[in-house]
C-alpha cells in the first residue's frame, strides 16, 4: 500500500504515454494524483491502476487546445483540492507527421502552439497562487531536444508550414517560458525547470509515425527526477537533456525573446501576470 506523504501533484497528458507513468509512479509513493487528458475511459483506467497500488487518485477531464477548458480544468483542480506541490505541463501533440497540415484550435491559435505550450502557460499561471501557498513546490515543463527558434512575425505558422517545424516552436517556446519564470518566481519557494524526457519513446506520438527508440520508463525516471529528486530541490531555470543538465537553444537565454513571448501569451490568453 502507498503511505499517503500529504502531497498533491497534478500531470496534464497523464491518461497515456510517459504522462501515465509518472503519474502511477507518483501514487506509488504515496503522492495523491490528479491525472489529466481527454478521454474519460483511458482518464478511470490509470485511476484504478492508482488505487489497486493503494495510492489517492482523481481524473480531471479538459481538452486543453481552448482556453476556456484550461480556466475551466484550473477551477476543477482548486475545487478538488486544498494545495498543490507539483505541477507538471507533460501534455502534447507530436508533429502530425510529414504529411501533416496546419490545424488551429478553437480560438483560433497553431493547434501545436495551443496545445504544446500555450495551454501549460496559462494553467501555470492560474496555479501559481495554490503552489505559492504549498511551498516549497515545483513546476516541471516536459520539452524537447527538438526545438526551432520562434519567429515573432509569424508564431501561428500562417506561411510555409510544417508540422516538425510548429512542434519543435512549441517546445522551444516551453524553455524560454521556463527561464523566464524562474527568474519572476526568485524567493517565492517555488521552482521550475524543463527538460526533453527521452528520444523516441515508446509511446503512441512517436509509433504513430515513425520507430520507438527508448523506454517510456527512461523519459518518466527524467521527469521524477526533476519532480521529486533532492538533487534537483530549490533549483529553478534548468534545462535538462535526460537525467544530464543541458544547454537550450540559444534563443531560450534571450531576455528580449522571453518578454516578447511572455506579452504574446498573456494577450493570447487574456490573462494578467500574477504578481507573487
Ligand atoms: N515520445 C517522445 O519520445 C517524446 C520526446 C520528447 C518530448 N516528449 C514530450 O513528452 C510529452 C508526453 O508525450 P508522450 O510521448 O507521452 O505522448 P502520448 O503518449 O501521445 O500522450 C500525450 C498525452 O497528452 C494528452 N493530450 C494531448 N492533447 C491533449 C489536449 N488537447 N487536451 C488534453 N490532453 C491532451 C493525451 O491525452 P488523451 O488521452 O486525451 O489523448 C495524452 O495523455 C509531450 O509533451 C511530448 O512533446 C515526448
């Protein structure tokens, strides 16, 4: 039986893939899970593989490409509970593939760019105010090695686009949104950090086009690693290649290119800047 630590995490994309695993893992060590995706079904299935380990779990339910379901999944998260330690931004899209076409969310957004990182902007700062109060807490944003650099005048891809190109935008995006927040979060007791779990895990982004070539277990060892590890606590604004602290493309140490994405998403979102 999982002995209960009194500590709350919350994995978006946690109904499948690496997601899923760093959620059963967590409710292994007594963690209570809120796991998230869009699929009910797949959402009670990790649930009761939580509770048959004798962990605490609870599926929250939010199709986070709009952003009205991450205001909404936001408030499902502060109803269902009273502090948050753990925040990880794990939910995502692959590239659609090579032959795949420019789609957009409901409002309108690059659906890799909603989805990818927009969607994990928003909730974070939503959460803030709850992980502020259950400090020390971290945030985790699970990125990629592939990352291109944004192009300001065309972020919503409207001109020659490719899908690799708006995947690898969007987890560029995540990094520089990591380095930037660490620095804002200074002396508040909460931490956040991204990394690229592993290379082509064996999970269904990957096998939809193209041949696994590592564990999920590899890239879920990287994010608890960065979730949970002493070795990691109180240390904020890292990238992470794996297990290995790594350096980012260059435009994630960009001050300029931070507060050009940061002004980007807070008007995309609608949302202020929480001052902690
Ligand atoms: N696989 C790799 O080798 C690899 C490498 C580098 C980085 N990553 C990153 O690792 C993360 C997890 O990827 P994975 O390989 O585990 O993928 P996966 O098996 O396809 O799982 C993706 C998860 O995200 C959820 N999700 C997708 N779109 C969503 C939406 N609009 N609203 C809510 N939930 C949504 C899915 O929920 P549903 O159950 O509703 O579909 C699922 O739980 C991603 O951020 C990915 O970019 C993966």
């Amino acid at each position: 039986m999982a002995r209960a630590n009194g500590k709350t995490a919350l994995i978006t994309g946690s109904t499948d893939g690496v997601g899923r695993m760093v959620a059963e893992r967590l409710g292994q060590d007594g963690w209570h899970v809120l796991v998230h995706g869009r699929d009910r079904e797949r959402g009670e299935q990790v649930i009761a593989s939580i509770n048959a380990g004798g962990g605490a779990a609870e599926f929250l339910q939010a199709d986070i490409s709009a952003i009205a379901e991450v205001r909404r999944l936001a408030d499902a998260v502060r109803r269902t509970t009273k502090r948050l330690d753990l925040l990880i931004n794990n939910a995502g899209i692959g590239s659609g593939g090579p032959q795949g076409t420019r789609q957009t969310s409901a409002d309108g957004h690059e659906l890799r760019f909603a989805v990818n990182y927009l969607a994990g902007f928003l909730l974070t700062d939503l959460l803030l105010p709850l992980l502020k109060t259950s400090a020390p807490a971290r945030i985790v944003n699970v990125s990629s090695l592939g990352q291109q650099t944004l192009d300001f005048t065309d972020v919503m891809l409207t001109r020659e686009y490719s899908g690799i190109r708006a995947y690898r935008q969007s987890k560029l995006a995540q990094i520089l949104f990591t380095f930037d927040l660490a620095q804002e979060l200074k002396g508040s007791g909460i931490t956040v950090t991204a990394l690229h779990p592993a290379t082509f895990m064996n999970t269904k982004m990957v096998r939809d086009f193209g041949t696994p070539r590592s564990t999920v277990e590899e890239g879920a060892l990287a994010i608890l690693k960065l979730a949970t590890s002493a070795e990691v606590e109180a240390r904020s604004g890292l990238y992470f290649n794996g297990q290995e602290e790594a350096r980012a493309d260059a435009q994630a140490y960009d001050p300029q290119a931070q507060q050009e994405l940061k002004r980007l998403s807070l008007e995309l979102t609608g949302c202020q800047a929480v001052k902690l």
